[in-house]
C-alpha cells in the first residue's frame, strides 16, 4: 500500500488486528526484512511494516534526510491509519530512528522494542566511514555496498550456509537508490547521542540483540538495558546483526511475550 505523507509516497504492510506493531528497518534494507515478522506475528497483532523514505517502494528524494523526519514520516503514517499509539520496533538504524520518534513523538508510544541499535552517536571514525560509503555508492552503485554490508548484517556462519538468505538481503540492499543510501548515511553520522535518554524512558522497553552482532554487539544493548528503567532483554542466540532474519522464531517470541504483557 502507498500513502502520501510529508510530499513523498511512502509504501507499507498493515495486516492483521490487535496492538499494533510497527516496525522500522535496518540500513539499508526495506521492509520485506520483516516478513517473517509478519507471518509470525499478524495472527495476534496489527502488523505495521514501512518502506522509510529513501528505500524500497517509498519515495528516494534527491535532498536531506535526517533521523527526525523518518520520525516524521512515521508519525504522518499513523495519522493517516488513525492509529493513535504502537509498539515501535526498530533495529539498527530503525532504533536510531525509534529514538527521535521517542523524542519528537512520546505519547504516540506505547512500548519500545529496540533490536540490534545502539544509543551512542557515531565516532568522528565513524562518520567519516560514512563519507566513504557515501562516495562508494556514489561512484559503484548499490552492488558495491552489498559487498561492503553483507558481511557487517549477517554472522558467517549464516553467510557460509545460508545463500538464499544472503541472497535475499543482497536484493534488498541493491533496490535501493543512491540518494536514499547517501541520505541515510548523512542522516546516521548526524544523529544525536541517545544515551542520556534512556533513563529517561518510561515505555515498557525490550531490547533484543544477537549474540554474535559485531556492528551492534550485545555489549551495546546492556548498555541500554542497564539505563532505560525496567527494560529487559533478550540475547538471541546464534544471530548476527539481523537478528530478525537468522532467528525468526525466538526473535517473534520474544516480541509475541512482550506484547502479551502489554495486552493484560
Ligand atoms: C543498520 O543495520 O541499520 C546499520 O548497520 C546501522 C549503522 O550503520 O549504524
């Protein structure tokens, strides 16, 4: 489906009835990342998936992006499904992006989950691994990124054994548009450090994070878990970054027990 928001045609999934969850992707994916999410969830909850602008279906502008406006974009969306509150997922960048809807748009929250993200902002390192990145799409292409990536998303065990699933993360990077892939890299290096809002955070908040992530490791979410009041958290074992993807069934459980808690 498709909704004009904020001047750009957003695509999304809305399935399913229930506590709706919405979910917000990684960089620098697209929404059928969650798919799994959907077949495993949509049974018991109104399951939100969304193309953030600059991937998939939605809308790659030529212009700035920033975290807040992907915020935006997601607040616009709820508006038009005349859903007043959700849990909202993200993983990775979808936390950084969890956090400015957190900042911008509280009482559009009614729980947290945050997968394999971190709190901290980029090092000066960091940011200026996103000027590179940002030159490689631009000069090679989305195919270029795709090999840097792939190894970063997935555990190896995962890139030795499972090639369709490392096909299916391929095609979903290489559908991107270059400006929606320079835009988020602008967008990631300029985000804010989160980490003196956690103790400030007063959704129930479930934080999730593969064992072995190496861009995100679980060092990162105890981090979160330690701040944020009551949070809790859940280390998928056998996961690298894309937790969602490696290990679908705990990944859902744990969201599906989480939920439950906030339907009793
Ligand atoms: C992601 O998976 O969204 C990215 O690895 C996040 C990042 O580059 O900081």
């Amino acid at each position: 489906m498709l909704a004009q928001v904020n001047d750009i045609s957003l695509a999304f999934n809305d399935q399913g009835t229930g506590l709706p969850l919405v979910f917000l992707h990684a960089f620098p994916l697209n929404r059928t990342m969650w798919s799994e999410q959907e077949k495993g969830l949509s049974a018991q909850f109104r399951v939100i998936t969304i193309d953030l602008r600059g991937h998939g279906e939605s809308d790659a502008p030529l212009w700035h992006y920033s975290l807040d406006q992907a915020a935006d974009d997601v607040r616009s969306l709820l508006d038009h499904l005349a859903i007043r509150d959700a849990i909202v997922v993200g993983l990775s960048m979808g936390g950084y992006i969890a956090f400015a809807f957190y900042r911008k748009y509280v009482e559009r929250i009614r729980a947290l989950v945050l997968a394999d993200t971190r709190a901290q902002a980029d090092t000066e390192d960091g940011r200026r691994a996103r000027f590179d990145m940002a030159q490689l799409a631009y000069r090679q292409g989305s195919g270029a990124i795709a090999d840097v990536m792939l190894p970063k998303l997935l555990s190896s065990t995962t890139i030795q054994t499972r090639p369709e699933l490392v096909q299916q993360v391929r095609t979903m990077i290489e559908g991107n548009q270059v400006s929606g892939i320079a835009g988020d890299l602008m967008a990631m290096a300029a985000r804010p450090d989160s980490t003196p809002l956690l103790e400030r955070i007063r959704c129930p908040t479930q934080i999730i994070v593969g064992e072995l992530d190496v861009p995100t490791p679980p060092v990162d979410a105890r981090l979160m878990s330690e701040k944020i009041p009551n949070a809790r958290l859940a280390v998928i074992p056998k996961a690298g970054h894309l937790s969602n993807l490696e290990q679908p069934e705990l990944f859902n459980e744990t969201i599906r027990s989480f939920g439950l808690t906030l339907t009793t």
